[in-house]
C-alpha cells in the first residue's frame, strides 16, 4: 500500500499541475479562436498603451472623415459611406485618444423638431457603424443640427440633398484638428 501510495502522489502532482495549466492555456485558446476581429481587436487595443497619432495619420483622418450623405428623410448608411468610416475606424481604434464629434445635419422638409431628431438619427447611425467596427463608444460624440446649417439655400428636394448629411469634427487632446466643413 506504501509503495502504491508513494507512486500515485507523484503522478497526482502531474496530473494537477497538468490540468490546471491546460485549463488556463485551453480557455485562452477558445477566447481567441471565436472569429470574432473586433472583440479580439477591441482587447489587444485595451493592454496595448496608445501610440501618438502620426502626421500621416492625421492628414488620412483629414482627407476621409468627409462629409457623408443620406437620402431624402433616411438614416440609412450607404455602401460607399461604409468603406470611408471602415478605414477611419481602424485608426480610431489605434488611436484611443482621438475623438470625433458625429453631427447630423437636414434639409428645410419637415418640423424643427422632426429635422432635429432625423439628424440625431444620422449621427446615431455612423456612431453605431463605428462602435459596431470596434472603435470605443468613449471616442464619439453625437450632436444633431437638424435645419440649422444648410449647405445650400432652401429649394426643391433635388438641390437640398446637399444637407442631408453627417459631418465630423476630429479631436486630440482639447484641440479641434480638423473638420469636414
């Protein structure tokens, strides 16, 4: 019985210094092989310390945070609309400490009231198509402009569609960098 037990403590100790390590090791393995980009990105952004956003970079955020259009009493994203905020997200997600202002803006159709809240629906659009891409929802800001600043004059549906938009405004630190008007 002794020499059984002096044998199996030592194979004990393997078996749980084994499972323990592999139980760690496996569950680690299993977050990462989920698929899924963003959440995976999301948590190497989260231990990786910022890096100082580039000159590059900023003039790549300069040059595609541009103006993004809808149509007529829609909030709906557009297929181009989404390859321009896809690239703007990957730096964002780089660069926690960039934030954006999301403003939503309308044409003169429709309430005060109504424009405001179509507005708010545009910027709550791109914000959900960022967050959705990985960017930290502590990046963005909403605001909504409804009617208040056009583009263009009042005229027909045809010649406001210029209004009918969402614009950006990139922000580092408390400095306003840059905007898309």
């Amino acid at each position: 019985m002794r020499r059984l037990c002096a044998a199996l403590v030592p194979l004990a100790l393997c078996v749980l210094l084994i499972a323990t390590t592999g139980c760690t090791d496996r569950s680690a393995k299993t977050a990462n092989t989920t698929g899924d980009a963003s959440a995976e990105q999301a948590q190497s952004s989260k231990s990786a310390p910022a890096a100082p956003i580039t000159e590059q970079e900023l003039q790549q955020l300069r040059y595609n945070f541009h103006r993004v259009h809808f149509d007529y009493d829609s909030a709906q994203l557009k297929d181009k609309t989404r390859q321009v905020l896809a690239a703007n997200a990957e730096i964002l997600m780089r660069h926690p400490n960039v934030e954006v202002q999301v403003e939503g803006h309308a044409d003169h159709w429709g309430s005060d009231v109504y424009n405001l809240a179509l507005g708010q629906r545009r910027a709550e659009s791109v914000r959900r198509f960022l967050t959705s891409y990985g960017v930290s929802n502590d990046q963005l800001k909403v605001i909504s402009f409804g009617e208040e600043r056009p583009l263009v004059e009042e005229g027909d549906r045809v010649v406001e569609a210029p209004n009918r938009r969402a614009e950006f405004l990139v922000i580092v630190g408390t400095d306003g960098i840059s905007s898309s008007y």
